[in-house]
C-alpha cells in the first residue's frame, strides 16, 4: 500500500513515522533524563540535608569529645612532667605549704601536682558546663587511692545547673564505679558513649574518656549530652511537607525522632516490618557508609530514607532524613506529562507543514518520472518542460543533457564495436569529447580492448611464423638427434661388452688376491712359532751358563780344600818327624794325603779349565742365538707388514670388483636411456613436422584481419 503512494504522500508518511518515533525517544529519553536529574537534585538535596543533621550532632559529640579527650591528655601531661620531681608528688608538711595544698572539693591536704590537676579539671568541668549548650555536665571519676594514695575516692560532677556553687563529691566508688559508661571507658580504655537514659529528669547520654597513666586507666572523665539540643537538626521542609528527622544509635535505637517523643527507645525494626527491607539496611549499616533506601512503613507509607553516619566515640550512630516517595516523584510526574503535550502538538504542526509543501514542489518531477521511465525501455528521446530555475529544474536540464550525452555515447560505441565485429580494427571514435567524467572509462575500456586484440592478433602473426620456422629447426634437430642416438646405442653396447670382461679379469684377481692372503697368514703364523721357539732355546743356553758358574764356585771350594789338606799333610809330616820312629806310619799317610791333595788341586784346575772353556762356548752360543732371535723377530715383523699388505690388496681388488659391477650396471642403463631418446627424438621430429602444418594454417585466420599499426597507438590516451 505504501509502494502504491505518490512521493509527497510517501515523504510525508516517512517523516511523519521518523519524526513521531524521534519525539517518542526524545520524550522517554528527556523524561528519563529529567526523572534521574529531578531525582539526583532531590535525592542530593536530601543527602545534605542528612549530612548537616549528622554534622549537627557530630559537632554535639566532637564538643564532649573535646572536654573529655582534653581533661585526660592535660592529666597525663602533667603527670609525665612531674613525675621526675618528688616534690611536687609529696604531700607538704610546713604550714605555708599546707595552706595552699587543700583540696577545694575534698578539704584533704593534696601534693602540689595534684592541687594544680584539681583546679584545672574543676575549670574545664565549670566552663564546658556553663558555655557549651550542647554540655549538660562534667564529671571526673578516679579509681580507689588512683589520685593521691591516702585518698580511697575522688570524683565530682559539675553541670550547668550547679556550675556556680560549690563543687561537691560525687559519692563513692562503689556507686559510680558501677555505670555503664565508667565500666565501658575503663575496660576498652578508649572513649564511647552509652544509650540514652534519664539523668536528674533530663535524657541524656555520656560521652566517656578514660584517664590514662603509665598505660593504665585509672579514672573517667563523663561528659552528659542533654538529647534535647538534637532540636537543632533539620526535621521540616518547604518542599517536602513530609520530611522527617530520627537519630539511630549503632545498636538500631531511637536515641531521637522529630515526629514522636515517644518513639525514643524504640528499635528500627519498629519502624521497617518488611523484613528484606530490614536486612538491606542492615547491611548498608554495617558498612558504615551513608546510603539511602526505599522502605515500607509500619503505617503503610512508602518512603525514601537516607542515612549519614556519625562517630560517637567509636560507635557509628546515623542521621536519618526520610519523606514520601510520592513527593519525590512529583516533580517527575508534572515534567513527563508536560513535555509529552508539547511534543504531541509540534509533531502535528510538522507534518502538516511537511505535506503542505511536498506536494507544492514535487510536482514538476512528474515529467522527469516520464523521461526517466523513457530511458528505462530504451527510449533516449527525452522531453522534459520545467521552467523553475530551483534544484528541480537544474535536475531537469541536467536531466535533459544527461540523455543527450548518453545517446551520443550509445551510437558511437555501437559504432566502433560494429566496425572491429566486421574485422575492421583500424577504426577511431566520432564523439572523443562526449567521453566526460566516469563515461571516459568507458572509451578507455573500449580503446583498451581494441588495442589488446590488435596487439594479440599482431603478436599471433610474429609468434606463427616464428613457430613455423622453430618447427623446421626442431625436426631437422630431431633427426639429427635420432641419428646420433642409435649409433651412440652402438658405441655403448660395445664399451658395456668391455667393461664386461674386465670385470671377469678383476674378479679372478680378487680371487688369486684372497688365497695369496690366507697363503701369508699361513706363514706369518708358523714364524711367529719359530720366534717362539727360539726364545725358549736362548732362555735354555742361559740356565747353562748360570749352572756353569754354580760349578765353577763348587771347583773353587775344591781347590781350597785340597789346599788345606795339603798344609795337614805338611803339619802332620813335621809332627811325624819329631815323633822319630814312632812317627813314621803317620809320615807315610802325611805323604799320601799330601799326594792326593795335590792330585786333587791337579784335577780341580783342569776341571776348571775344561768348565771355563765350556762357559765361553755357552756365551759364545747364547750371542749367536740372540742375534739369530733378533733377525727372526725382524724376519716376523716384516711377514707381519706382507700379511697387512696382501689384505689391503686384497680388500681393493674386491672394491674394484664391486665398482666394476656397477658401471656395467650403469651402461646397461645408459644404453636403454640412449635407445629411448632415440625413439622420442623420431616422435619429435614428427611432432615437429605437424605444428609447422597448424602455424600456416593459423597465420592464414589472422591474415583474414585488417590490423592498425601499433606504432599509431601512442598517440591516444
């Protein structure tokens, strides 16, 4: 349906649909971005309004803070800067001294330190009291003896009600030492405050302090908080008719509500029933961080609440801002509905302006729909009569020369196309200067096409006679190389037959080489056993040698005995002689032992001529049987170096075998190669003969083209 519209109505729908979904976003877009902007005001708005409440009781706590934290610190100074002076920690004796050493609350004689601790902690107590609104009252409270060691209590209380009288003790330890406040400060010995209670009709809470010495607490200074100053927080508003004001303790209580008196003491549970509400907050508490939240209260209202945090004294207490979530929103609600109307009414007025006036200028495009449908069926006979001088008419003058220009382009190219289909390539464009802006492609196009067929067809021409000639050359080469091939096949058989037979006289040698070699191993072994044997004959003819000088050393022993027999015989002649005849048998045995000895040495010295001589025979021999030992063992080693040369021979020989093989298996493959290449070279040279026959017939396609010289192509672009 909304193909079959005319254009102004089409135009008018289109914008009218972008205009009415651009005012739908723009108005969830700026209603989003105002409710979020309205909303951050509001919603920071409230924020400080939270944060100036807890910055009101903040500086409530800071102010007691400031009294405790101070009557503490100025204790322990003093104490520190006094300790190293006994005199001013003694208690004095003389009358002078005594009369400016009483205690003001007491009436007990006190040391110098501690009468100038009294009149400051009394001072500060009185000022805060009586010039600090937020202060209720002061008290400092010691440990028994803690003071002054004949003391057993000291504590007093100043508050703004009594700041201008006396100041009184404040009961004993066993009162005060039981308060919550006393007993928190002492055990943490860091600064808290307790829950609210009521104290002398007022509802107070106290900020506590411990007094510390030597690191331990010995004391508290309590200051009270009249709960009735967190008046001053901000619980109204202009814009908000429903904004309230509650302070919560870290423990969840009501230490103060601006709407009810009575709701002081109550818990946040109270005041939230829904129970996941009650845990979000919860969890937001516990971070200690301010926050706000939606809720439901226990009267049924939806509220927002927001929630600062407060340090008091280490305990995280919250300032609490709450209002309706309806007046929250309000602001919101009024802006959407006033910018949806306005928004509304303009898209109106605009697309009425719209269809008013595309139809007042779009209606001298029907002619130009009508030539342009023209053109479409082909028709280039375009009449278009529009007199305007706006964009729309300079469309339809230029409209108008377009499909001049175009009817030009169309005759001229069928014009060149007709010429080069008839085999006519020398052939120039009529209308060069019709070709303007993207249509210049187009004759480019054209001119490309006629050159690359003239240039192939050219180049078709050189490549056949070249073709045709190469033909010639390639057969006359092939025969040739057929030729040569079979009587090269000739040649290799020949020298294959050769090879052959050397191979033959190789191998047979290799084997004469192999039995030359077992031959050389077979003697090298028997000299080795030779060499052997002769080494055994010379260790032989040295055992005779060293036995022929065994017996020579017996002869000796020989000889020296016959050498001493022959002197008994001498003795035993000389005792005979002196016996006279008693003494001759004994002469004649003298003179035969005499006899034999010398007979004896006679023997000996021939023996030993005989043994000597037969040691120099038995050198004589073992030299020669050395030398002889030494030719042989040259001899072995010189049939070693024959046997080593006889297997390396024999080791090449068989090489040379192996390699022979394979060169006569080498030119059985050479010789069925050359005879392949014989038989491919007659197939060339036929080859050869029929591409000269297709290289005329190809050259008389081309003959049949008028071609352009290329020469002439330089000069067009």
């Amino acid at each position: 349906m909304f193909n079959k519209l005319k254009l102004s109505a089409k135009l008018a729908t289109a914008i009218g649909g972008i205009l009415t979904v651009i005012f739908a976003i723009l108005i969830l877009v700026t209603t989003s971005t105002a409710k979020r902007a309205i909303s951050n005001t509001t919603f920071g708005q409230l924020t400080v309004l939270s944060r100036s409440n807890a910055v009101e009781i903040q500086n409530i706590f800071d102010a007691a803070k400031t009294v405790s934290v101070d009557i503490g610190n100025y204790y322990e100074r003093m104490y520190n800067a006094n300790i190293s002076d006994p005199a001013q920690s003694t208690i004095p004796t003389t009358p002078e001294a005594i009369a400016i050493s009483i205690s003001s609350i007491y009436g007990n004689i006190i040391t110098p330190l501690n009468y100038d601790l009294e009149l400051y902690l009394r001072e500060t107590a009185r000022n805060a009291a009586l010039f600090n609104e937020d202060i209720a009252g002061v008290g400092v409270m010691f440990e028994p003896y803690a003071f002054q060691s004949d003391m057993p209590n000291y504590a007093f209380y100043i508050s703004d009600k009594n700041a201008n009288k006396d100041v009184t003790p404040f009961g004993d330890y066993n009162t005060y030492s039981q308060e919550s406040y006393y007993k928190d400060a002492m055990s943490s010995k860091t600064s808290t405050v307790t829950d609210p209670y009521e104290f002398e009709g007022t509802k107070v809470v106290t900020y506590a302090t411990p007094i510390i010495r030597d690191n331990n607490a010995i004391g508290v200074v309590a200051v009270d908080i009249d709960l009735t100053n967190f008046d001053k927080v901000s619980s109204t508003h202009e814009d908000f008719p429903s904004m309230y004001c509650t302070i919560y303790n870290d423990d969840g209580l009501v230490v103060y509500d601006s709407e009810s008196v009575n709701d002081i003491g109550k818990t946040i549970d109270a005041f939230t029933p829904d129970a996941k509400e009650l845990a979000l907050i919860k969890e937001n508490m516990a971070k200690g961080e301010a926050f706000n939240a939606t809720a439901t209260r226990e009267d049924g209202r939806k509220v927002i609440r927001f929630y600062t945090p407060i340090d008091a004294g280490g305990r995280i207490w919250w300032s609490l801002i709450g209002i309706n979530y309806s007046e929250a929103n309000a602001a919101v609600t009024r802006t959407g509905i006033i910018m949806v109307v306005l928004s509304v009414i303009a898209l109106v007025v605009i697309i009425l302006t719209i269809i008013a006036l595309a139809k007042r200028i779009l209606n001298p495009m029907q002619s130009i729909v009508t030539a342009a449908q023209d053109i479409a069926h082909g028709h280039l006979e375009a009449n278009i009569s529009v007199s305007s001088e706006d964009e729309i008419g300079i469309l339809a003058n230029t409209f108008t020369a377009m499909t001049d220009n175009l009817k030009t382009i169309v005759e001229d190219i069928d014009y060149l196309l007709g010429e080069m289909a008839e085999g006519n390539f020398d052939v120039r464009t009529k209308a060069e200067a019709n070709y303007i802006g993207d249509f210049h492609n187009i004759l480019l196009s054209v001119r490309k096409l006629h050159r690359k067929l003239s240039l192939a067809l050219n180049q078709i021409n050189i490549s056949a006679d070249q073709v045709s000639a190469g033909s010639d050359q390639v057969s006359a080469g092939a025969q040739a190389l057929s030729q040569g091939s079979t009587e090269q096949a000739s040649s290799v058989q020949e020298l294959a037959a050769t090879i052959n037979d050397i191979s033959f006289q190789v191998q047979k040698t290799a084997e004469n080489a192999k039995s030359a070699n077992e031959k050389a191993e077979s003697s090298g072994t028997q000299m080795l056993e030779s060499n052997e044997q002769m080494a055994q004959m010379i260790d032989a003819m040295r055992e005779i040698s060293q036995s022929s000088s065994e017996i020579g050393k017996i002869i000796k022993t020989i000889e020296d005995i016959a050498f001493q027999t022959n002197i008994l015989a001498l003795n035993a002649a000389v005792e005979a002689a002196r016996a006279g005849n008693a003494g001759k048998g004994f002469a004649v045995v003298a003179d035969e032992v005499r006899n034999l000895a010398s007979k004896s040495a006679e023997a000996s010295k021939n023996t030993a001529t005989l043994i000597e001589r037969s040691i120099n025979l038995v050198e004589k021999g073992t030299k020669i049987a050395d030398t002889t030992a030494q030719y042989l063992s040259e001899a072995v080693e010189g049939v070693n170096e024959v046997v080593e040369l006889v297997q390396k021979i024999s080791t090449a020989t068989i090489e040379q075998a192996n390699s022979i093989s394979q060169v006569t298996a080498g030119m059985d493959q050479i010789s069925s190669v050359v005879q392949t290449n014989s038989a491919t070279a007659e197939q060339s040279a036929a080859a050869s003969e029929e591409l000269s026959g297709q290289a005329q017939m190809m050259k008389q396609m081309v003959g049949q083209f008028k071609i352009r010289d290329v020469s002439t192509y330089q000069d067009e672009t």
